[in-house]
C-alpha cells in the first residue's frame, strides 16, 4: 500500500492564509486521514492526509493524493456532496481558491432559486 506524506508546513501555511483572505478572520482547519481510491479502476484504497474546515453550514476537506496532488469537496450533509468539477489540482493554493468559489457560487445559486 502506497503512502501519501502528510501536508507540509508550506501547505498549511497556504490554505490557512486563503481562508484568512477569504474569511477575514483564523478558521480553526483540523488534520485527518481518509482512506481514498487513487485509481477509479481499482477497489484498492490508499491512506491519504485531508484538511477539513467548517465555514457556516458547509464542510470542507481537502485531500492529499500524491506530490502536488489535491483534490477537495464540499458537503452539507451526507447526501449532499459536492466537488470543484476538476479531478485533481497540481496547485493546493488553486485548489482552495477554486474549492471556495464553487461553494460561493453554488450558495448563489440556492439563494436565487429560493428567492423566486
């Protein structure tokens, strides 16, 4: 079984100072493990380090899959899961930005929907 290393102080440094930038104000982003499919032709799942933060009601992980590897999610509840539309980012900064936006923009459009 592979081992993916763990998020390094750069990394963290960086999706703490977006959310910074994002929040104006320090959201508390825990570390964990999950296991993952790296490879969607394989049943073999891969120990992988995530970030996971809450802002409001929305929960927020990003995955470590590899070197330079992220993907992320959003989720409200279990059966509401969303992802960026990327499999996977080479950037963790563009993946928090992106991961961000994509929950912005879909509160946007509940909003709107609800508003008429």
């Amino acid at each position: 079984m592979n081992s993916v290393p763990d998020f390094t102080e750069s990394e963290l440094w960086t999706v703490h100072d977006t959310l910074l930038q994002r929040y104006g104000r320090e959201v508390e982003i825990e570390q964990g493990d999950a296991e993952l499919r790296l490879d969607p032709h394989s049943s073999t799942l891969t120990p992988c380090p995530i970030l996971f933060w809450r802002a409001g009601s929305t929960s927020f992980v990003i995955s470590k899959v590899g070197d330079r590897r992220y993907r992320a999610q959003f989720f409200y509840r279990v059966h509401q899961q969303f992802g960026t539309g990327i499999d996977e980012f080479d950037s963790l900064a563009e993946c928090t930005v992106t991961l961000l936006q994509v929950q912005a923009d879909h509160e946007a459009k509940q909003t709107a929907k609800q508003d008429r």
